[in-house]
C-alpha cells in the first residue's frame, strides 16, 4: 500500500490511544460496583473518572487534528461511503456525548478522587437524578463500544475476506 494512502502518524496514535482508553474505561466502569464500598471503590472510580479526562483530552486534540491537519482519505463512492462518513461520525459524537455525560455524572454525584479531591454533589438529595445521569453514562458508553466494536469487526472482515486494504490504513505497519 503506498504511503500516501494511510493516515498519517499523529492520527493513527490518537486512533489507538482513545480505543485503548476507550476499551479500558468500559471495563473498569462495569466493574466498579464489584469493589469494596471505601477506599477501593474509591481508587477505581478515581481511575475511571481520571482515564475519562486524559480520553477527554485526547479527544480534544484528535478532533483538533483532524479538522485542522490530519490526513483525509477518500472514502467510497455511493451508499458505502455514507455509511462509512456517517459511522465515523457517529462514533466521534458518541465519544464526545459519552464524555460530556461522564463529566455531568462526576458533577451530579459528586466525587471524592483519591481522597485528594471531594467534588461536591449538585444535589445531594435527589437520587433518581444522580442514578438517570449514570445511567445515561452507562448506555452512551454501551452504545459507543458496540458501535467501535463493528467498526473493528468490519475492519478485520475488510482485511481478511475482501483483502482491500482498508484495516492497513489506519495500521500502516501491517502486512
């Protein structure tokens, strides 16, 4: 595949750094429920809730790139590369939603960060608004793994079955 039909550097790193931070909240956001009510529960929200700014952040500056200096490539003709433009904008509006709530979620609960940081609660008393905000989380954060999961699955099946280069794009080193 020549060189000028794969994305470039910074754009491939923001790609698998927010994937990764993406696939890594998920999991410890399932989790966090499990964990020992006090200090455990504590450090893992924390850690959640930090994980969740850096992809705020990085989000930020991937979506900088891409408007301002990040490659674009062509994308198909016809009904395929609407859906291909519309998945992908998508998939950027349900991170930045996922992460939007995220922070409403941390401001309406109210949050003590590794005991370092008490964030107080919006309103303390009304629960069903802190438990629908969460809950809100919860599904835009869902939605956006199952959605970045076919996005995968399409990538993989568009390198294996169909051999089109499509998945060499965004991982340029692979053969």
């Amino acid at each position: 595949m020549s060189s000028d039909n794969i994305y470039d550097t910074k754009t491939i790193c923001y790609h698998w750094i927010s994937a990764a931070i993406i696939l890594t909240l998920w999991v410890v956001g399932q989790n966090i429920d499990s964990f020992e009510k006090g200090d455990p529960r504590v450090i893992v929200r924390s850690i959640h809730i930090t994980l969740g700014l850096i992809l705020a952040l990085v989000f930020v500056i991937r979506v900088n790139w891409r408007i301002r200096g990040g490659v674009k490539l062509p994308q198909p003709d016809g009904v395929q590369g609407k859906i291909t433009q519309g998945t992908h904008h998508l998939l950027y509006a349900l991170m930045g939603l996922t992460i939007l709530i995220g922070i409403a979620a941390v401001w309406v609960r109210g949050d003590n960060i590794f005991n370092v940081i008490k964030i107080p609660a919006f309103d303390p008393t009304d629960e069903d608004l802190r438990e629908n905000v969460v809950d809100i989380h919860g599904f835009f954060a869902n939605s956006l793994l199952i959605l970045a999961g076919g996005h995968a699955l399409l990538a993989i099946w568009h390198h294996r079955i169909l051999k089109d280069g499509i998945l060499k794009r965004m991982w340029p080193t692979l053969k």
